[in-house]
C-alpha cells in the first residue's frame, strides 16, 4: 500500500514539472517594410496611414502616441496579444510592439519594434510565445501594405 502511494506521488511530481516548461525571452528583432505606392503624394499617403492606424488598433491599450503630418510620421504602442492570464502564482503579462510609420511621396514605411517579453515554454498556460508574435507582427505589415496600396474613394 506504502509503493501505491510513493508511486501516485511520483507521477503527480512528474506532470507538476512537464507542465512547467522551460522559461525563454523573446528576440524579435523590429521587422521593416516599405510599401511603394504609385503616383500619390505625402498627404494622401499620410490619411491612409492614419486611417489604417486607427482600424488596427482595436484594443483599448494600443494607442497613438504621436501623429505629425509635416513630417509624415504616426508612432503608436500596439497590444500584441495576453501572454498568461493572472493567477495563483502571479498577475497577467501581456506582449507589446511600437509601431512607426513614414510616409512621404510614393512610399510609406513601417517599422514594427516588439518590446522583449518572458513566456514559458512548453508550459499549456502560455497563452503567447515569439512564434505567435513573428506571426500577428507578420500579419500586421500585410495588412499596413493593403491598406497603402488600396486607392481611395473619393466619389462618397
């Protein structure tokens, strides 16, 4: 009866630590794109920045932080996505990126910088790992270069 219960206790330790996992830090690097755009001026280019900014940015926590027309520039904190829900054993963690736009005439620019963040690996309460973010930051930059490239309606 004493074996039953060393050996319930052993497989009970052994699926504690498998569901641990190992801790990492991600390591993205920021990722740069520059979307040419065919005969359209800086303003223009400038609205369709903007406008993608603010459709993008749906979360509450992702804000515009800087906006200038003259120079073309629009700077913004992104919420990437929840990396572990709070619990027992601490709060939430959460994965952030800055986005900053440049556009002048033909061309806008983006340039996605995610901030560095800590997640579990092989752990089943990670809700985010750098290969989740590779991803959703990759999504982000196809749909800043659909939205540059998309012409505008101007007949409303």
């Amino acid at each position: 009866m004493k074996n039953l219960g060393v050996i319930a206790s052993a497989i009970a330790l052994l699926f504690v630590f498998q569901s641990c996992g190992t801790r990492a830090t991600s390591s993205i690097e920021p990722i740069t794109k520059v979307v040419p755009v065919e005969n359209t001026n800086k303003n223009d280019l400038y609205v369709r920045a903007n406008n993608w900014m603010v459709s993008a940015f749906k979360n509450a926590e992702s804000v515009v932080q800087f906006s200038d027309k003259e120079s073309g520039t629009v700077t913004g904190k992104y919420y990437l996505s929840p990396i572990t829900a709070a619990n027992q054993y601490g709060p939430a963690q959460d994965a952030y990126a800055i986005i900053n736009i440049q556009v002048k005439d033909e061309a806008g620019k983006i340039t996605v910088t995610p901030e560095k963040f800590d997640y579990m690996k092989g752990n089943m309460y990670t809700l985010y790992n750098e290969e989740s973010a590779k991803q959703k930051i990759e999504n982000l930059i196809t749909s800043f270069e659909t939205a540059m490239l998309k012409p505008e309606n101007k007949d409303w």
